[in-house]
C-alpha cells in the first residue's frame, strides 16, 4: 500500500465515524472571525494596562520610556541585571533610535551560527526589539531572522525586549493575522516565529513554581 492510498483511507475512516462524506474542498477561515469580542473597543491605552495586569502573573517587569529617555532607561536596566557583556540583535531600529552600548555583542550573519550562539551564551543581558506583543498573555512576538537567533532569546540571563506601542496587539490571533497578511503580499517571514511570555518557569514540579530554569532569569518590557 502507497502512502498516497494510506492517506486516502485513513481520511475515509474519519470522515465516517464523523457520519459525513468527505471533504475535498476546504476554504481558508477568515482569521478576524475567529476573534471574540471580549473586550469591546479598545484604546492603546487599555492595551497597555492590560499587558501590564497580565505581566505581574507571569514574573515581568514592564517599564513606561520613550524614544528621548530609553537609552538611559537601558543602561539603568543593564546595571541593575550587575553589568557585564551585553548582546543585542541586529534590529536596524537600535540606529533608528540612537542606541549604542559599547563593547557590546552583535547578532549578525557575517559572525556565524556557532560564533552567535557562543557570544549569546557569554552575554548577561540580551536587548531586542518585539515584533510584536500581545497584551492579553504579556507575550513579545520574535521572527527569526539572520540579525537574531533563536538563541539571543533563550541563552543570556536577563532579557529585555523593548516594545513599541503602535505594535502591541490584544491577542495571538492579530499578530497571526497580521503574518498571513504578509505572507499573502510576497513579503519574506523569519524562519520560525518565537513567541515568548516572560522568564522561563516551572510550576510543575511538586506544585513549587521556579522560575528561570530553562532560559532568562528576569524579563522586562520596555514600551515606547
């Protein structure tokens, strides 16, 4: 039997304990449909609160800057985490807003997978800009991309990812339907999308819940 005929059966099977014919033509939900309104219209300024609710559930620290001050409230960020190296990505928004952090590491192509993953290994602090980020689950929403690993978020000890208002959302359902629309044009998608809420914790164990076992130990959200 080929695989082709033992797909075909295996669809056959379900659509009859389902009590149906089979389906051959399926049409794409529209993705807004699946949304519940919930929460009624809105502001960016309800966003902010309730990302900011949802955050003390899941350990994050989320402080209010802007564009004039953020440098200073990163360096302020990187000394309280105790110094040390720090690696940022590649995220041409750090020279949109002046950033600089000298001796700091860089995620870039040129450098190499192995050579990234050492220097993110090495780093203490690890700055990003979201992509995204969803209010409702206090989560940043992170393409890989060749300016940043999947490691950059997961191997240093302190994680900031600093997020722009105009780019927070309520719900995971938006920022899908935000990818499907640029999926939709042509536009290129990073090779996986990381969706991140918080340090990493475990509150399995013996009903105990640790926090920071396997990735960052703090996370803060710097909104803009």
């Amino acid at each position: 039997m080929t695989i082709s005929s033992n797909k075909e059966a295996f669809l056959n099977t379900i659509a009859a304990k389902l009590g149906r014919e089979r389906k051959t033509n399926v049409q794409r939900p529209v993705i807004q449909d699946l949304i519940p309104d919930s929460y009624g219209e809105l502001t960016n300024d309800d966003l902010v609160e309730i990302l900011k609710e949802q955050c003390f559930f899941i350990h994050t620290q989320v402080i209010e800057s802007n564009p004039e001050i953020l440098q200073r409230t990163l360096d302020d960020l990187i000394e309280a985490n105790g110094g040390g190296l720090v690696m940022t990505s590649g995220d041409p928004r750090f020279a949109e807003y002046g950033l600089e952090f000298p001796d700091a590491a860089v995620w870039e192509e040129a450098a190499g997978r192995e050579e990234n993953v050492r220097r993110a290994e090495s780093a203490n602090t690890a700055i990003i800009f979201a992509d995204c980020a969803l209010a409702e689950s206090g989560t940043v929403v992170v393409e890989s991309r060749p300016d940043q690993g999947r490691s950059l978020h997961f191997l240093p000890a302190h994680y900031i990812a600093v997020i722009e208002r105009q780019r927070l959302v309520l719900r995971s359902t938006q920022a899908a339907a935000a990818f499907n629309r640029r999926i939709q044009a042509g536009e290129p998608v990073g090779s996986s999308i990381n969706f991140i809420s918080g340090p990493s914790n475990s509150a399995d164990i013996e009903m105990k819940l640790v926090v920071g076992v396997h990735g960052p130990l703090r996370a803060t959200y710097v909104l803009i």
